[in-house]
C-alpha cells in the first residue's frame, strides 16, 4: 500500500510536476488526517496488507511524520514502513524517523552532477541529497535504495555512473522507466529508456546475474557478481508486470487507486468522514480491487497521445 501524505513537493522533476506554480495543490481541509490514513491502514491491514510505503508529492513535507510512522507501525498485521523522498530534509530526519519505526528508505537521484541535478529537479540540491542518502545509512534505516528515472537526452549517459555511486554505497539502485505521468507532457516512446538497454549496458561493464522477480514485486533484481550492489528494473512500459501487481495506493485527499494509470477514484475520505463502520469501509476497498484494471498493455491509451489523468505527484509512486 502506497500511502500518499501530500500532493506538494519543494521540487519540481520535468517528469513530474515541473510547473509548480500552476498546480493546484489539495485544500489542506481535504487531506487526510493522521487518525484518518490510520484508520484505513488498519481496515487494510485486516484485508491483507503487510507493507507500507509512504510517498508523496514529498513526504517529508508534512509536518510531524514521525507521529504518522509510529501509528502505522503499531497496526496489528502490518510488517513494515518504508518511505521515498527526494532526500532534501532525509539527513534531519532520517534519525527520528528510525526511532518511530521506520524501516527503509528510497531516495530519487536521477544525476549526480550538481547542475543536471538541478535541471532535473528544479532545486540545487544534489549534494544535501548524497547527505542525506549517507544519514540513513548512519542510522541504520534498511534497506536504503537509490530510484533513477532514465530519460534519453537528459539523463541516459549517467547510467553507469549511478550504478557506480550505489555499488560503492553497497546499495541498490532501480531504474523506473519513465512513465506517460508527467507534467510537461514531454514522455514519448523515445525519451523512454527501456530495462533491456540498462542491462546490455551495465552488463557491458560488470559480471551482472539475475535474481528474476519476486511474486507481486514491481522490480526485476540483477545481482552483481562481486557482491557490491544490487540492480533493479522497473519496467510498467517496456514489459508490464500488471498480471501479479498487487499495489494499492492512497492519494493524500483520500482516492483509493488500484493502478497507477488507473482513472476510476474510489473515495475513502467520505467515508471515513461519514461514520462509515470498518466493515463498510473493507467492503469498498474491495470493490476498489475488484475493479482493477486488467493491465496496462490492455489500455488502448498507453500511446504517445494520451491525455494523462494527472501527474504523478498527486498520486505517489
Ligand atoms: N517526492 C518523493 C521522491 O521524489 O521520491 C516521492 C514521490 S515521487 C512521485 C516517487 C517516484 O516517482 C520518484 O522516484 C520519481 O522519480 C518517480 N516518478 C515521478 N514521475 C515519474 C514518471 N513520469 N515516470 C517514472 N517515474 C516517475
């Protein structure tokens, strides 16, 4: 379960939100309260759900998280917390954090050299990032990983170099193929750098052995032979894995999504706003599931011309 806590970040990724001035961002009367993401979790956690993530626009944005972290954790049937973030607070909060319970952290770095940094994400900041990536290494958060999204043209010749960075960290590294929710509308089947092409390159250089996929699990795992670092595909365009996708997530305004690309909204804040009982609320999260589409490959709107529904900071990765 993916749990969006804001739909407002302080970056602005040109395959995300990059005009930020013009975003309309959620009343702040319409997102949910910590009690509120607490309830839902625990209907969910009797449903099924064991895993957590919490995302954003950026989530450590949201004043007092480590409150939010704690309530989740301390859900009966829920294993673990994670969270992504683009690292901007991580190397002031990632202590709190793992004192409230949480476990692992992914980090979004798509350069590492400071001014394509700054290009991509519209904020100077790539090396309070690198401190805040070395932070949660210090205490102890687990596992800490690296996303990438690889654009041809902006960030494709960086590839081994960020392998390089997570294999000299000894952490691991995903690239998410860049996906048709972005704010500018600049995604093409061109600028998309497939799985396949980050593999033949990266095997090009290092001894790479594959780990396959784990049931349900969104990323593809190569290990490298040496033992230093782990690499990760995440692949929703190139080679889908909608058949065992099991990922629900929750926008900060209270939408249950059973897909990312998915533009059917399943309200959740009404109800729990409503006096709905628990057993209401699980029988619409799931009608929610039940309705999940078949598949991205079935969605005759994955070309290049599709409107989206939204970018993707409103929905939370
Ligand atoms: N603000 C946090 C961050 O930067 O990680 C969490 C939210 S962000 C939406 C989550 C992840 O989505 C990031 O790793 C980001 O790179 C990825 N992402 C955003 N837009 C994307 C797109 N159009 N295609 C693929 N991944 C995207």
């Amino acid at each position: 379960m993916r749990i969006s806590v804001t739909d407002r970040c302080n970056f602005a990724c040109l395959f995300c939100m990059p005009e930020k001035d013009k975003i309309a961002w959620i009343p702040q009367e319409e997102v949910l309260s910590f009690e509120e993401i607490r309830r839902i979790t625990s209907v969910l956690a009797t449903l099924g759900i064991e895993k957590i993530r919490i995302t954003g626009g950026e989530p450590l944005l949201r004043r007092g998280l480590e409150t939010l972290v704690r309530g989740l954790a301390s859900i009966e049937g829920i294993k673990s917390v994670d969270m992504t973030t683009n690292g901007w607070h991580l190397e002031r909060k990632a202590g709190p954090l793992r004192q409230s319970g949480l476990r692992g952290v992914t980090v979004s770095l798509h350069s590492l050299r400071a001014d394509r940094f700054a290009k991509i994400s519209g904020l100077d900041a790539l090396p309070r990032v690198l401190r805040g990536i070395d932070r949660a290494l210090e205490v102890g958060l687990g596992p800490v990983k690296v996303n990438s999204v690889a654009i041809r043209g902006y960030n494709d010749d960086e590839i081994l170099d960020l392998v390089e960075y997570a294999r000299d960290k000894r952490i691991s590294i995903r690239f998410i193929e860049f996906m048709p929710l972005d704010g500018l509308g600049i995604w093409n089947h061109d600028r998309m750098v497939p799985g396949r092409e980050i593999i033949e390159a990266v095997s090009r250089r290092y001894p790479i052995v594959p780990s396959g996929r784990g049931h349900s699990e969104t990323s593809s795992v190569w290990r490298f032979e040496d033992g230093r670092g782990e690499l990760g595909l995440i692949t929703p365009m190139s080679e889908p894995f909608c058949d065992d996708c099991d990922r629900l997530r929750l926008t900060a305004d209270g939408k249950l999504l059973s897909c990312l690309f998915d533009t059917e909204f399943h309200d959740m804040r009404h109800l729990v706003r409503n006096g709905t009982s628990d057993e209401e609320i699980a029988a619409a999260i799931m009608e929610a599931v039940w309705r999940k589409p078949d598949g991205v490959q079935y969605m005759p709107w994955i070309s290049d011309d599709w409107a989206k529904p939204r970018n993707m900071n409103a929905i939370g990765v």
